[in-house]
C-alpha cells in the first residue's frame, strides 16, 4: 500500500510539475526509452519498481565518424522513467513505461549563450513479456522475449515562448504509434559461479506522425542491443554487482514526408560500467555511465558525449498464502 | 516505512526535482509580423549556424576545396573581386564582409538555394547578421545583431523587432560555377575553408536534398507545381511581384538576351546555361538602346550600338560609357519551389 501511495505521489508530482512548466514540451526523439527498458520479467503476482533518472549529454559534433572540434552547441536530455513490471504467471509478464523529460539547447557564440529547454510527459510503452526459459527453477539460462505498443500520449505541438513550434526532436512525444520488441538472455554461472552474461535487444518499428507541423514526421527505426557481463560481490551483508556493458544502437535517417532528413541516423557503440548495489532482496539500485567508443553517423551531428544513468528497484512479493487448518473440537 | 523505502522515495524526488527545476531561459518573447505558425525552428539554434565575420580569402589556384563545377556566389567592387562558394555557405549561411569599405553581407539559404547580397547598414547603423535558426516558407530568417530583429531573406525586409517592415538593400551579385566564375576573374580571391570553425566543406550538408525535386524539410504556404520545385530560376521582383527566368532555359552554346517588359519595367536578362549565370538589369523608360550579345569574352557578355561592352555587372568595361554601368534589377537566383510559395502567381518566362 506504502507503495501505491508512493507512486500516486509521483504521478501528482509529475502532474503538478507539467502544470506549471512554461513551454511543455520535451525531446522524445531523443528519450532513452529504448536503452531503459530494464526491467526483466516477474515472478507470478510479484510486481517489480524501476525508477530510473537518465542524464545524456551531447555535446560532440561529429562528421562520420570523425570528432569536429566544436563545442558551441550543447543538448542535454533530462529523463525520469518509471517501469513498473507485474507477473501474471510465472512465465506472462507485463511492462508499462512512463517517463518525464526535459530537454535543453545552449548555443554559445560571442560569449553569449542562448538557452532554449522544453520538458514534458513523454510517450507510454506497455509490453507483455513471455519467459521461455527460465533459470527460477534451477538452471542457468533465462530467455524472455516481449513485444508491445508505444503510445503517443506526448505532445508534439508544443512552441517556445515566442509561440514557434519547436523541432520534432525538442517535442514531449513523437505523434506516432510505435511497436516495440523486446528480448533477454541471460546465462548465469557462467565461467564462475559469480559471474553472468546477459543480452538485452530492443527494436522500435517506428510509426509516422501524420501531421507534424504540416509535413509527416517518422523518427528513425532503432536497435539496440546490450551485452551486459556482470560479476556479484559480497561485502559484509551488502552484494554487489560490478556491470560492464557494451551498448550497440542502430538508427535509420528520420522521414519528412518519406524523404530522408539529412544528418540523422547511424551506428554507436558504447562501454558502460556501472555498479548494482543489492541491499535486500526488494530493493537495490544502479549507477551507470556510457562512454561512447565508436560512431558512424550520417553526415554531422551533435551526438552524445557521455551519458548517466541511475536506477532504483524495489520489489513487491505476494504475502504467503497461509492455510488454516480446521480446529477440531473434541 | 524501511529505510530503503525512505530512500526510495527521496531519490525519486531527487531525480523529479532535477528534471523539473532547472533554469528557464527560453528567448525573450517576440512577435512577427507574419503568421506565428508559418515560422518554424528549424533546429540547430540561434547562432547554431555559425555566421562567418570577416574570412579569410585566398588565391584562385589554392581553393583545391574546390570542384570547378561548385557554385559560387561573385562580387566586384573595383578591382576587388571576391568569391564566396556555397560550398562555405551550406554551412555558414551568412558571410558579414567588408569589401572596399563596402559593409556587405553575402545571405544563403540552403533550403530555397537563394543568394542574396545585403547591405549591413541598415538605417545609418552598420551591424553585422547572424543566422537565427528560424526558417518562414524553409527559407532563411536573419538576424542583425544591433537590434536583434528578424528579417525574411526572401522577403527582404524585417519580420520581427524594432526594424519591423523596414526593407534591406541589396546589391548585385553574380552566381555561377567556380569554373565560369575563374575564367570571368582570374584575379578572384576566394572564401578560404580555414573559417576558424570545423567543418568538412567538402561535403554538401543536405544529402540529395538540392537534386530530389520532391524534397522539402519544412511546410511551406503555397505549393506551385508549375515548375519542377528544385528547378533553379533568376526571379526579378518589381512592386512586390516576381517574374521568373529558368536557368536552364537559356542557351548551352551561346550568351543570351532576353529584353522584356515586367510590370511596367523595361528588363534586359542575360545569360548562358552551360555556363550558369542569368544576370538582369533595368533599362530606362527612354533606352533606345540596342543590345546583343557578346561571345567567349567573358566577362564580357553584351554590348549596345554606342560601342559600349558590358560584364557581367552590367558594368561598362570598353567604349565611350567606360565605368558607367546599368541598374540592377532587385533580383536573385532560387529554387522554383520558393519563388512560387513567396510571390505567389509568379510569372514565368516563355519566349
């Protein structure tokens, strides 16, 4: 019930924070909803928190795949993403995303810095999620493998304060139905029985939004794929993982009207390291940063820089079904 | 509640308050005078297109940038004659330059294709202009920096601040390839690609954008389909309508001239397809003069029946008017999509 009280507090604070906001917009091109879809599936009738804030700097203009030496123009994307994953069996699972964000644009020339920020309710994710193998049962492999919709429930007509549409990639949605798909693998005791290797895939079918400001507007369709190496420590009663991740994200050029916008799209690789701190059974939480090693992008872009994100999950397990036996009387 | 409920929940409170109360700095407010839902950010930000001040230029033999057959935007004050590439404009927009003691600056959209040479003194003050990341009809919207107001490239005049409705001059200004405009001036200086900034101007920024005849990033208000919408057209504006001269329609093999009548104006348009350039003047109500064209003498591409030989400024360069030269036309070369969508019912030319 703690629970239930906690997140209606946060959807009042996020209600009242979009409320009060000037210009309610927000970047959902540039939303991590791909790359924090973190939970994996629940146990039956368990319901499982991720609350995740994310910080994704871009500050690197890049030609292809060399660094332009160019640091005027800065975007930084605020998000906070709230998962909440329940188990209707132990196999069917099912995932909403909800997330908040704030997106910022600084120019700096002459010594002046123009500042433009927008933020928003972003779209919705809901996924079902089907654990084909699972390791609950003793073994060493989990499969799980899901697909869902992505709701348009952000804005995508929000303006600056001089009432002029913003870009598509500074709006709180994207106007379009997505599908989404999504899989886990994992191999636990793997090499050494505190080790494990996991692989987290997400693709986004994007749909088009008819009319963005006049013209359609389809974001680019993206991959990603995580290979997550993690190694459990104990120390004193606290276990810790120690997380290494290598992050490949694949994004096709976005379309004004079925032609290819020029200078978005492409390839990036990241190294993420990060650390999981398991304080009970329910509750734990994760520090994580993106250092991008590899990027080939379509013509100049300013792209990411380095990344933050921290988590927090907490977990709620059923009450124990408790039998009572009759009292016999004598 | 446990301990790491409590920290559950200010954690999250850290994590909304760190969205949700940082500094708003949004631009000051401002108002057009055209309709607010027609102006679109186009993106990178004010200055996010960095405007070049003052470039550096060298000499015709080291722009190895170069390609001959690169557009390229020519002025001419005197003996100063200078090229600004569009391989520099795709990427600056706007050049603020100082030619001669001339405060000019050298406007490109890459979006509508348009170059335009404005005067930067505007109402006695010199400023410079600075791209504004705005965009009316895709095409540019400057900026000049004395008073921060807004101006349509297009339109020519200021759409926003305290200059609002005022005009800007312009002044004439050659496009053409790199080749026509080397064998024209040799002596040419030209916009280095050491711009202090880092770019790869080897590259056009916009993908196939300039050839797909389909292609608009951005709505615009009039569609005119008369044309194909990249076409590239020497649009002449007089009282605030515009007739249009496709480029291509000129001859390939020869210089060509075109006297016509627009709006009560007498135009003489000059120009060549093969080598890429229209250029067109007014001529007075009482010119009885006559004019023909000039062959493989470029600059040089007409001359009248005094014996008067004109460049490609209208510039008189041989014969009895020697540094005399025609009135320009107010006038620029764009893609037909912009003139169609900003001088709506433009007219087009058909011999």
């Amino acid at each position: 019930m703690k629970v239930f009280l906690l997140v209606g507090l946060l959807v009042s604070m996020g209600t009242l924070w979009r409320t009060n906001s000037y210009a309610q917009a927000c970047c959902s091109g540039g939303v991590p909803i791909s790359s924090n879809l973190g939970l994996t599936n629940s146990s039956h009738r368990h319901w499982q928190f991720l609350a995740t804030y994310d910080l994704n700097v871009l500050n690197d203009l890049v030609d292809n795949e060399s660094n332009l030496n160019d640091d005027s123009r800065k975007r930084t994307t605020h998000s906070t993403l709230f998962e909440i994953n329940y188990g209707l069996t132990e196999r069917i699972a099912l995932t909403g995303l909800l997330s908040l964000v704030r997106q910022e644009r600084e120019v700096t020339t002459f010594s002046n810095t123009e500042f433009t920020s927008a933020q928003g309710l972003s779209d919705a994710v809901l996924l079902a999620k089907y654990q084909l193998v699972t390791s609950r049962t003793g073994g060493q492999y989990d499969l799980v493998l899901g697909a869902g919709p992505k709701l348009p429930i952000g804005a995508t007509n929000s303006t600056n304060n001089s009432e002029l549409l913003l870009p598509a990639d500074m709006q709180a949605g994207t106007g379009s139905w997505d599908a989404v798909f999504w899989s886990y693998a994992a191999r636990n005791a793997f090499i050494w029985p505190n080790f494990s290797v996991g692989l987290i895939s997400t693709y986004r079918l994007t749909g088009t939004n008819s009319n963005y400001g006049g013209l359609p507007f389809q974001f680019g369709k993206e991959l990603q794929s995580n290979l997550a190496l993690s190694n459990r420590y104990t120390v004193r009663k606290l276990l810790l993982d120690a997380l290494l991740t290598f992050r490949y994200r694949h994004v096709t050029a976005d379309e004004v009207a079925q032609n290819d916008v020029a200078n978005t799209g492409g390839q990036w690789v990241y190294v993420v390291p990060g650390m999981q701190f398991n304080f009970s059974p329910a509750f734990g939480t994760r520090f994580s940063g993106d250092i991008p090693l590899y990027r080939k992008l379509v013509g100049t872009q300013l792209t990411t820089s380095f990344r933050f994100t921290f988590a927090l999950q907490y977990t709620i397990k059923p009450k124990p079904t408790v039998t009572v036996s009759p009292t016999l009387k004598p | 509640m446990k301990y790491y409920q409590l920290l559950f929940a200010v954690v999250l409170f850290l994590a909304f308050a760190s969205v949700s109360c940082r500094k708003e700095e949004n631009p000051t407010d401002k108002t057009f005078t055209l309709p607010q839902e027609e102006i679109r950010d186009g993106g990178p930000g004010k200055d996010g297109i960095p405007a070049l001040e003052n470039p550096t230029f060298i000499s015709e033999s080291e722009a190895t940038y170069l390609d001959d057959e690169n557009l390229v935007i020519g002025y001419k004050v005197g003996t100063d004659i200078r090229a600004y590439p569009h391989a520099i404009l795709d990427w600056h927009e706007i050049i603020n330059d100082d030619v001669q003691g001339e405060a000019v600056a050298i406007t490109y959209c890459p979006l509508t294709g348009t170059g335009i040479g404005w005067s930067r003194i505007v109402a006695g003050e010199t400023t410079t202009f600075g791209v504004s990341g705005l965009l009316y009809n895709s095409n540019l919207i400057p900026y000049d920096r004395a008073t921060d107001s807004d101006w349509s490239q297009m339109l020519l005049e200021s759409i926003s601040g305290t200059r609002s409705n005022q005009s800007i001059e312009t002044f004439p200004v050659v496009e053409t390839t790199w080749a026509t405009w080397k064998k024209m001036y040799p002596t040419t200086k030209v916009v280095s690609d050491n711009t202090g900034h880092s770019r790869n101007y080897s590259r056009y920024p916009y993908g196939d954008y300039r050839t797909d005849q389909e292609q608009l990033l951005f709505p615009i208000t009039n569609y005119d389909t008369r044309l194909p919408f990249k076409q590239r057209v020497h649009g002449v504006i007089v009282n605030g309508t515009a007739k249009v001269y496709p480029v291509s329609d000129f001859s390939n093999s020869a210089v060509e001239i075109i006297t016509d009548e627009f709006e009560g104006s007498q135009l003489l348009i000059v120009g060549h397809s093969a080598e890429n350039f229209v250029t067109s003047f007014q001529l007075a109500v009482d010119d009885n003069n006559t004019y023909t064209a000039v062959q493989d003498q470029l600059p040089v591409i007409f001359e009248d029946a005094l014996g008067n030989q004109y460049d490609v400024f209208g510039e008189v360069v041989s014969g009895p008017a020697v540094g005399e030269r025609l009135s320009p036309t107010i006038s620029f070369i764009g893609y037909w999509f912009a003139w169609g969508t900003f001088y709506e019912g433009a007219e087009i030319y058909t011999p």
